[in-house]
C-alpha cells in the first residue's frame, strides 16, 4: 500500500546493519593485531630476560596465555575496540595504557592465587607491557601516520600565518596539521609574548608584530589568522588597518572572545572573519554568571519580544541557566519558530507563545497559565522614523503594552519586572524615545505597589540588530554602493548583542526595584568611521571603490544620544559597566494613568494632532519641533565640551561619565 515507505525502511534497515557488521569486523581485526602484537611482545621479553634466568629457563606457556588473555580483556574494558583508528590521539594512547597496565595487575593477582610466580614472571609482565604498549599503539596510530604523512594531497595550500602563538594558537596550529581539509600551510607564528626561533608542532615563532608585517611585506601570504581572544581592540583594529595597507586583498580571520566560543578545544571551526565588534575598540565586559542564575535557575521565565535581537538573545542566555519554563512570546510567529527550532537540543523547557502585549485578555491568560517568576519586557516598536509616521502605535505598544504587563505583575506576584529601555529616552526628539520614557516613568511608579521588583535598563545601539545601521551597510556595500549616511556628525553609542544582554541580566538581579540602570556603552562612535571601517574590511576603499552619500537627518533622528537625563546623575554600583541613574517621579501613579488614558482617548478619536503635546506632558524633556540647524549646533557643542572632558578624564569608569552628563546638563 506504501511502497516508497516500505523501500525507505528497507534502506534504513540496511544501513543499520552495516552499521554494526562494520563495527564488529572492524572490532575483529583490531583483536587479531592486538593478539600479534601481544605475543610478539611475550616472546621479545622472554627473549631478553631467559639468559638472565639461566638456559634451562622455558617459556612459561600457561602464564603467557593468561597475560594475553588479561591484557585483551583490559582493552576491551577501555573500550578500545570501538574506536576509529584514523582518529587515533593521546586521548586513546592514554587509554591503551590503561587498558594493558590493568590487564598486567589482574593477570598477575590471578596468578598469584592459581600459578605462584617468581620474580622472572614479575619482571616477564612489566617488559612484556612496554612492548605491548610501542606495538598496539604503533599498530592502532598507523593509518593516521599513514594518511597525514603519506597520503597528503598534493594541491597548493594557502600560505598561511597565525598571530598568537600561546594556548589558542597552539590548538589551531594542531587542528590545521591534523586536517588537510583546511587546506592551509603555515610558514610562521608571531607573538611578542614568545622568545623567537622556538619550534611549535614544527612550525617556528618568527618574532612579533612588528615583525610580522615585515613578513607580509616581503612575502606572498594568503590568510592571517589571529588566534588572541584577549588581544585589546585597539591593538587589533590597527593590526588590521596594517595589514590591509600592505596588503588589501589578504584574508584576515579572528578567533572570537570568549562569549561567542564554547568550552570544547579550539580549532579552525571557530575562526571567523573579521566583523565589526572586532574592530569598534571596546573590550569584552566581565560577567559574574553566578549573580545571575538564582533570579532564573528553577523559575519560570517570561520574555516579551522574545523573537526580537534582544529578546531571542535573552532567550538563548536564560536557556543556558536551567529555568523551569521559558516562556518567549512575541508576534512574529516566524522569529518564535526559528528560536525554538535553534534551542530544541538546549533541554530547556522553551514555550512558544504568540500574542501583543497591548491585547490584555490575551495576557491575563498567559500569566494565569505559566505564572511567570521573572519577567525580560523586551517588546516595543524601535524604529525610529517609522514610528513618526504611526505615533498611535508607539504609544499603544510601548505605553499601553508595558502598562498592561506591570499590571499583571503585581496582580500575578511576580518577582522582578525588568524592562529593557534605551538611550533615545533621554531628551527624546522622537516619539519612539519618549513612549520608551513614558515606560520607564510606568516601571517606577509601580514600584513599592505590590511585591513586584520593577527594574528598567537603559543602553545604546546593539550591533547586527534588525534595523540597526551595520547590516544596512553591508547590503549596501554588496551592491556596489553608495552608503547612505544622514550626517557626517552623526554619533552612536554601540555595544554587542551578547554583552548587552547579559548586563541587562547582571542588572536586573542586582536591582533592589525601583531603579533606571545604565550600561558603561563605552565612548561613541561616529556612524561615518564605521561606514569607512565597514568598506576597508571589504579590502575596498571609501571614496574609490564605495562612495559614501550624505542624505540628510530623517524625522525624529538626532546627531549624539545621551544616556543620562539632564536633570539626572549616576551612582556606581558594584558592577564596574552598571551605573544607576538618579531619578525622581515626577508624576504619581494616579497622575500618570490620567495622562496614559488621555493619549488612550485622543488614539480612539483619530485626532492625532494633540497626542504629541500629550506626551510631552509627561515628559518635558520631549523635543519634536527641534530644527536640524538646532541639532547640528547641539551636537557640536557636545563633540567640543566631550573632547575637552575626555582629554581631561580619558575614560576612567563612572567619574568619565558624570563628566560627560553634567555636559548633557549644560546643552539642555
């Protein structure tokens, strides 16, 4: 009736028993050469040690079969039998060791209890053992000897250099002499950390970096691969823009920090291209994991926005935790599938759940089925210029929507709220950053309600988002260009997906509720650098090969973002990136609900002409009508009075950032 089905298992079938006839003949052969190499390693020892025991001393037949006998049962508890010989490693070594060391001792306290053996059988044993040991283990290592020494193909391999030559280096060196499908010769290692003419795995360490760009320079070399995890970004960005001045065409990979790799031994899998986090100049934060789990390990958990760059990144660090239930909601049912198709081997409890966060009957009921413990509020509408054109949705989501979920944390007794914010809710000029303050004056004003620990995180750009401007970049780059860039003056505040998220994370569990945490994003960028940076790492040039076209600001953009409120300052906190903002609620609850429900009511009427100043009373601080002449102006005061403050202050933690707010303060 279902012959295709029927053929199908009929293979399947078959390959299962190949599998295991296989592994029973290759089984069958490893036990015919270790039963040669065991009695070629008897009668070796019996031949070294019989003129010692005098010549009259026989061959003790009876003892022999027992050793071998021991010794074959001593491989075959370490599993030796099992093992694919064209893999063979110090691993499996150690483990014939094992396995012949044991069957020695057993076979001699068997014959202690049955043959009574003298010292010629003691000292017959060990030299038999150090036989066995050079011949099963030469016979069991031969093939691989055989296919990297003999057999290696002939084809051109790249010429290849590795930067960092310690623990990282040292791994991947070994992974490339191992596999010919990288396909790679390194002529040479560099690292000013190791003395000069030592030999690593044959290759030689040919000096620093200073000397490898000499070697560049006089040398054809295909790929450079950068095997230094904990190399400083500044460093590696000009080692970078060294080598493309000498050589723009050359294939440059990076081994990645240690927040993108996992604990398994490093090799040519982990190796990437350069991208550019390596190459923003800002250093990998310090995670104190520990901090973190009791706020998720064992709980249910909630994140909003769960199909979003952040709420997928959360979602994948809160698995890593062991909670009881993750729960990741969102409205893209497409992003939820992917998540959970990606985290199905993590064993976490991972729950899909598609629903808005305004729709409130829709929520009441998730909370009343999974009673989440602890809540990541990551879902808003981001997108500036969009949210211009639909204010009322800005509003409805990122207002109404948090809102709703502090509702139904209080009402749910649920432990910590934290809300994820951002650095446009300072000073907004666009309604995307006042509707993200108008949140985190919600969070603070349900604080002290109920039980509920509200907590909201306040950090700039994150690199590779949807809809941030890198790979807006990259396609643009691909096709040829122009990038499109809306000023030249332009600055952003940048930090990795990741690091992002595990401060969100670090600073949600420290919170004792109530707070506006902000992130250390380390010092601005201007978008232009990066778009040059982006070309450069292309092996393009900017101006000659991708032109860059300045389009002019769209409506809401500003030219810097500011972390702190002008009427805020900073208290550090035990974290070194962490600060806490000093805010004060200006609005009571009760007040703030009237304001909400008015913006409610204009939405209803369709009458949006009012819902801007609506929201500007309840943050002043809301500028929709600044001219881009305004902006311009600002920013430069704010490049002027940073650069001298930095000069002065260079970046040294929370006294830098005070510094750099009390500006902020100045401007406003």
């Amino acid at each position: 009736m279902f012959p295709r089905r029927e053929q199908n298992m009929e293979v399947e079938s078959y390959k299962v028993r190949y599998k295991y006839i296989n592994r029973f003949t290759r089984g069958l052969f490893f036990l015919a050469g270790d039963t040669l190499a065991l009695v070629v390693s008897s009668l070796v020892a019996y031949s070294v040690l019989a003129p010692f025991a005098g010549s009259e001393r026989p061959l003790p037949v009876e003892f022999t079969g027992l050793m071998i006998v021991s010794l074959l049962a001593g491989l075959s508890v370490f599993r030796m039998y099992v093992v694919n010989w064209r893999y063979m490693s110090i691993r499996e070594l150690v483990r014939i060791f094992g396995g012949l060391t044991g069957g020695g001792i057993f076979s001699l306290i068997v014959a202690e209890m049955f043959m009574n053996p003298g010292n010629f059988e003691y000292a017959y044993t060990a030299l038999t053992l150090i036989n066995a040991l050079v011949l099963v283990g030469g016979f069991r290592i031969s093939k691989r000897l055989y296919i990297e020494l003999v057999s290696a193909p002939k084809k051109r391999k790249k010429h290849t250099i590795i930067f960092g030559g310690e623990s990282e280096g040292e791994q991947i060196l070994r992974d490339i002499l191992k596999n010919e499908r990288w396909n790679l010769n390194v002529c040479g290692i560099f690292d000013d950390r190791i003395m000069p003419g030592l030999l690593l795995h044959g290759t030689r360490f040919l000096g620093g970096r200073s000397e490898m760009l000499d070697y560049i320079r006089n040398n054809s070399v295909d790929q450079l691969i950068v095997a230094f995890p904990e190399i400083p970004k500044k460093d590696l960005k000009e080692i970078i823009d060294e080598v493309k001045s000498i050589r723009p065409d050359m294939d440059i990979k990076v081994l990645p920090s240690f927040h993108s790799i996992t604990d398994d031994p490093v090799g040519v899998k982990h190796i990437r291209d350069i991208s550019i986090e390596d190459i923003l100049g800002r250093e990998p934060v310090k995670i104190d994991m520990e901090s973190i789990e009791s706020s998720i390990t064992g709980k249910t958990v909630l994140i909003t926005g769960g199909g979003g760059s952040i709420g997928s990144e959360l979602v994948r660090q809160c698995a890593k935790l062991n909670p009881e239930r993750l729960v990741m909601l969102d409205v893209d049912e497409t992003e939820l599938f992917h998540i959970e198709n990606e985290l199905k081997a993590s064993g976490s409890n991972i729950i899909p759940c598609v629903a808005n966060v305004a729709d409130e009957l829709k929520m009441d009921r998730i909370f009343k089925m999974y009673r989440p413990d602890t809540i990541f509020h990551a879902a808003a509408y981001k997108h500036v210029p969009m949210m211009e054109s639909f204010p009322d949705e800005a509003i409805r989501v990122n207002v109404g929507g948090t809102r709703n979920l502090a509702e139904l944390a209080c009402r749910y007794n649920v432990g910590r709220f934290v809300m994820v914010s951002t650095d446009k809710a300072v000073n907004p000029a666009n309604v995307m950053g006042a509707t993200k303050r108008v949140a985190e004056e919600i969070c603070m004003s349900f604080n002290g309600t109920c039980d509920t620990r509200f907590i909201s995180v306040r950090f700039g750009n994150v690199l590779g988002s949807r809809g941030s401007v890198v790979p807006l970049f990259m396609e643009q780059i691909s096709n040829g260009g122009p990038i499109t860039l809306t000023d030249p003056n332009m600055k952003r505040y940048f930090m990795t997906i990741p690091e992002a998220v595990l401060l969100v994370m670090q600073a949600g569990a420290m919170g004792d509720g109530g707070e506006v945490f902000v992130l250390d994003m380390g010092d601005p960028v201007k978008i232009i650098d990066m778009a040059r940076d982006l070309i450069r790492l292309h092996g393009l040039e900017p101006g000659k090969d991708i032109q860059i076209k300045i389009t002019g600001l769209r409506p809401g953009e500003k030219l810097f973002e500011e972390l702190l409120n002008a009427e805020e300052g900073v208290i550090d906190t035990n974290h070194t990136e962490i600060f806490k903002a000093i805010c004060s609620n200006k609005l009571s609850k009760d007040d703030l609900d009237t304001k909400i429900n008015r913006m409610t009511e204009i939405i209803n009427s369709g009458d949006m002409s009012t819902l801007r100043d609506s929201l500007r009373e309840i943050v002043p601080t809301y500028n929709f009508k600044q001219s881009d002449s305004e902006k311009l102006e600002v920013a430069q005061k704010w490049e002027k009075s940073t650069s001298n403050s930095g000069a002065k202050n260079g970046r040294t933690g929370s006294k830098g950032f005070r510094k750099k707010d009390s500006v902020a303060s100045e401007l406003a």
